[in-house]
C-alpha cells in the first residue's frame, strides 16, 4: 500500500505547553503501518469518550527522506483534524549522531525515548501509548534469549510501565500482526514505509527476513509459545525483584546508598549475585552489562583487584568493605581520547574484545608509578605490570609509554592491550584500541 499522501497544506505546529481544552493521552506516531492504525484506532475511542490524543512523531534524522515523513505525518494530522477529529500533532528531530562503535539502533531507541518523555511533559500528559504487537514481541524475547538475558531481559516488553511520571503503555502486546493488518484495509489507511526496515544489518530484520519464516513454518506455535515464555519469565523477574529487594532491607537502610559487602557475599553466589545486580540496577537505573558483572564479581569474591569500576552512567567504589555508587559529572567528560590512542569499531559478531564506546573520552593517560597489576586475559589472573611485560617480551625501550585509567581502574597498556577486567565481548558495541603516537608506528600488541 502506498505512502501517505503528499499534500502537504503546512506543518502543524508544536504545542507551546500544555493546551486547554479536554485531557487525553498520546501515542507515538511514526507514520508506519502498526503506529497508523493505533493512532486511527485511539482517534475513533477518543472522540467517544470526549478525549484528546497527541500524536508525537520523532524524527531520528538517520534517512534522507525523513524530514519529509515528518512533513506527512503533519499533512495527514491536519486532515484528520479539520474532519473533526481531536487530534493535536507534535514532532521532534533528534539531534546529533551515532559515535564511533555505537549501536545505531541503541541510540536511536535513548534518543526517541527522551524525546517522547519531552513531548508528553510539555502536552500535559501521563499516558503514552506504543504500538508494539505481538509479532514484535515474539521477536524480542527470541532475540534476547540469542544474547543469553535472564528473566527479566526474556520478560521482553511489558504492557506498562511507569517511567519519571509517564506510563508507556503497549494495548497490542498481545494482538497478531493480521488484526492490524486486517484493521489498516477495512479503514483504507495509508502509511509510510522505511526503507531501513529492509536492512539486514539490523538484528531484528535479520530474524524478521530469514529466521522467523523457517521457524513459524517449522513450529507453527512458535509464537504464541514465546509469548507465554515472556509471561512466565515476567513473573520469575518479579520475584526475584521482590527477592533481592528483601534482602537489602534486612542489611538495614543505609545499605541502600552503601552496600556492606561481607554479608552480602556470606549468602549462598546465585543469592549474592542477585542482590548485588538489584543493588547496581536500582542505584545506575541502567541494566547491567553481563561481562562487566563478571568481572565485577571475581573481584569483590577474590577480595582484590581494582578499588573502582567504571559503569554506564557513572562508576562503582569499594572502599572499607562497602560499596558505593557515583553518578558520571556532567561536562567533566572530554571531548576525544588522549593523544596518541586511536579507536576503531569492531564487527558486532567479531570474537575480538574491545572497550565500552562510552569509555574512551573519560581514559586518562598517566606515567607508570609502579605497582600496577595487569590482567592480560579471562580466567587469568593479574599480576604486576613489569612481569606482563616480560611474559610479552616487551623490550624496555617499548614499556615508556604512558598507562591510560578510567578513575583509579587501569584499562588499556600499550604493547598489552587492554585488562581482560575491563574488556567486552562478542555481541556488543566496542572499540578496538591502538596506541600510535604523533608522527609513530602503532606499538606492537596494541590492538585490545
């Protein structure tokens, strides 16, 4: 079915606040087929109910067309409120763009969920509403179990959840992708078609085109069986929230901002380990990363290693047997890695690891003092730097270079590479370093 239609009697402008009149709910409005006929579908209840409906589109600014679907969404909304329905249209374009080894995908979902929490604080509104099916989530708990998640990640998406105020809400969850389809012919509706959707670099087109069609001919059930694994698996996450969250009481309240780290790691390791993720994802807000836990992990069991561990969103200390969380400063971060490092992205599926992207603008190059401990692989333990050296057969000549830290955390040793404690894995966003200074040649056994 063709795009919207191309006349275009002017954009709609962005609401200034929130707009008097009657109270009502938004939906987030890409223009594509599933997000269109939500949006039909809310207009028809609204106006019934005596609601008004925010269509909020984002423009991600990663097609060249998009300004212009932008511009369609904002022709086909003014159609559709001079036919009388209560319908009030905003549209935001992200700024700036992906950086070297960033997922597009990851930064294109942070950037449209900021902007869609923008838009409902300026319109006044607390409930949002995401076209997400069935189909879509059928695809999400299979591409979470492929990178291991536990219950909560193969929980996938749920109905609703309430976030800073505003509640994002999925009505579809649990329809197939043939009602929508079947809802978008009987009302003649028209869409817009990415052309991005089509791309194999993505992993859920990769599912989409080539895996889903084999599996669902296969096991016909396959779909209606992930969903029930996502509904169990929603459950099991929500005991063990409730789990983890009972054990941190019983450490009394000032656990909650400093975690004593002794009776934590007297309970039994699967206990220890969930209450110590709980601990990290309540304090950050951010899901935590499985290697670096790993590597966590061995170091808070193993009693030694680094005092302080870089984190999304800012870093965990260890000092005097507890542990604390500090939030990232903001504008403390510079604008490109020190001198003499260069970073290039690796393949998502290349086995070689490599460091978080968000690391390389907070390293800090420092000279050797002595004393520091280096691990050079998983499993292995560190040991000082100076045998590092000679394991590698590093001349002297080739150990005056500088040591790069985030904090107190040594991360990346030209001539070694980077600290297997800090490196990431198969499957996600990394650089690969290589130390090369000014006018030089890249050290050798400098790629992390």
């Amino acid at each position: 079915m063709p795009a919207a239609d191309p006349v275009d009697p002017g954009p709609v402008p962005d609401a200034d606040g929130p707009p008097a009149g009657p109270p009502g709910f938004a939906v987030a409005w890409s223009g594509g087929r599933d997000s269109t006929a939500l949006l039909h579908a809310s207009l028809r209840v609204a106006r019934g109910l005596g609601l008004r409906v925010h269509a909020f589109h984002i423009d991600h600014g990663l097609q060249a067309a998009s300004a212009d679907w932008a511009r369609r969404c904002a022709a086909q909304a003014a159609r559709w409120a001079r036919a009388g329905a209560p319908l009030r249209f905003a549209s935001r374009r992200l700024e700036g763009r992906p950086g070297p080894g960033d997922s597009v995908e990851a930064w294109a979902r942070e950037g449209r969920r900021a902007a869609l929490a923008a838009l409902a604080r300026e319109a006044g509104v607390d409930l949002l509403l995401l076209a997400h099916h069935a189909g879509d989530q059928a695809e999400t708990v299979l591409l979470q179990a492929l990178r291991g998640a536990g219950p909560a990640g193969l929980a996938a998406m749920p109905a609703r959840q309430w976030r800073q105020g505003l509640c994002w809400a999925r009505p579809w969850r649990e329809q197939p992708r043939r009602a929508i389809e079947a809802y978008l012919r009987r009302h003649r509706l028209r869409w817009i078609e990415d052309p991005s959707n089509a791309e194999p670099v993505h992993a859920r087109n990769r599912l989409r085109q080539h895996v889903w069609p084999a599996l669902d001919s296969a096991f016909p059930q396959a779909g209606s069986a992930l969903l029930r694994l996502a509904r169990h698996a929603a459950e099991a996450a929500e005991n063990l929230r409730a789990l983890a969250e009972s054990d941190l009481a019983l450490l009394g309240p000032a656990a909650t901002q400093a975690l004593p780290l002794v009776p934590v790691l007297d309970h039994p390791p699967a206990r220890a380990r969930l209450l110590l993720r709980h601990w990290i994802e309540r304090q950050s807000g951010h899901p935590v990363p499985a290697d670096r836990f790993e590597s966590l992990w061995l170091a808070l069991t193993a009693g030694r290693g680094p005092a302080a561990w870089p984190w999304p969103g800012g870093q965990l200390r260890r000092y005097r047997g507890l542990l604390r969380w500090g939030a990232t400063a903001e504008g403390c971060v510079p604008d490109a890695p020190p001198a003499g490092l260069r970073a290039e992205p690796l393949p998502i599926d290349s086995p070689e690891p490599g460091l978080p992207p968000d690391w390389l603008p907070r390293l800090e190059a420092r000279a050797r003092q002595g004393g520091e401990r280096f691990q050079a692989g998983p499993g292995r333990p560190p040991r000082a730097l100076k045998k590092q050296f000679q394991a590698a057969g590093l001349p002297a000549w080739a150990r005056q270079a500088p040591l790069f830290f985030l904090g107190e955390t040594l991360v990346f040793v030209p001539g070694l590479g980077l600290d297997a404690r800090c490196a990431l894995g198969p499957g996600q966003p990394r650089l690969r370093l290589v130390w090369q200074p000014e006018g030089g040649r890249p050290a050798a056994g400098g790629l992390a």
